[in-house]
C-alpha cells in the first residue's frame, strides 16, 4: 500500500496576523510621512504680501503731504520694504496714493496697488494750495491751516 502524498501548502493563522501587522505598521508609517511633508510643503508656500499695511497708516491722519516714503514692515514681513509716492490728484484735497511692496530676498515680487484719498485738510486741500491763494479768495480769506 502506498501512500500517496499530498501536498497542500497554505499560510497559518500566525503567518497570516505577522503579515498583517507588518502591512498596516507600514501603511502607518507612510500615512505619517505623508502628513509630515504636507505640513512642511505647507511651510514653504510663499506668503502673500500685503499692501494696506502702509495704506492703512494713512487713514488713521487727516493730514497727508506730497511725497515719496519708503520703509519696511519689521518683524511682521521680513524681508519686504514698501514705497508710497503721494501726489496731489486735485485741487480739492483729493490725493493718489500709490503704493509698492517689494520683496527682497526671493520670490513673491512685488505688489502695486493705488488709492485715492481725501484730505481737505492737508496742505494741498482747498485753499491750502501749497501757499497760492484759492482763485476766488482774496489774501484775508484764506482757510488756517
């Protein structure tokens, strides 16, 4: 009588369970791998800069002159410098504002922005013309400044 031999070969249940724990302990490791990049990836994207910071400077005054000004934001954008050049739009105390915010080391280039402001109390407002007289006004009559 001979016996004929089968051979069946299959994974046992510890087989099985050590593969399984081998697989999810790598999933886990590249789920948190993934997550890390996306948290440095994050990191690196560049900042939008913001224009209204020097802007906003200037609604807080009623008095605004003719002129170029120039300065940086500290610690809140390093790195970055803005420029205004103030002209007088009309003579009515309407003047443009335009704005530059540059960035110096780097990419992000630079935002322009201009606004228009009225200051009929700054020097180049009605009647303070930067020194001329008002036409319809006589010398008595000029507005204080």
């Amino acid at each position: 009588m001979s016996r004929t031999r089968l051979d069946h070969r299959a994974f046992t249940l510890l087989e099985v369970m050590v593969a399984m724990a081998i697989f999810f302990m790598a999933i886990f490791s590249i789920l948190s791998l993934v997550s890390q990049n996306l948290r440095a990836a994050r990191a690196l994207e560049p900042f939008t800069m913001d224009a209204s910071v020097p802007a906003a400077e200037l609604m807080l005054t009623n008095r605004i002159e003719e002129g170029v000004e120039s300065g940086d934001f500290g610690d809140l954008y390093p790195g970055c410098t803005w420029t205004r050049e103030i002209t007088l739009a009309h003579t009515n105390g309407l003047y443009q504002v335009d704005l530059l915010v540059e960035r110096d080391d780097g990419p992000g280039g630079q935002i322009r922005m201009s606004i228009l402001l009225y200051r009929p109390d700054s020097s180049g407002g009605p009647g303070g013309l930067g020194g001329r007289l008002s036409p319809g006004l006589s010398p008595g009559l000029q507005p204080r400044r």
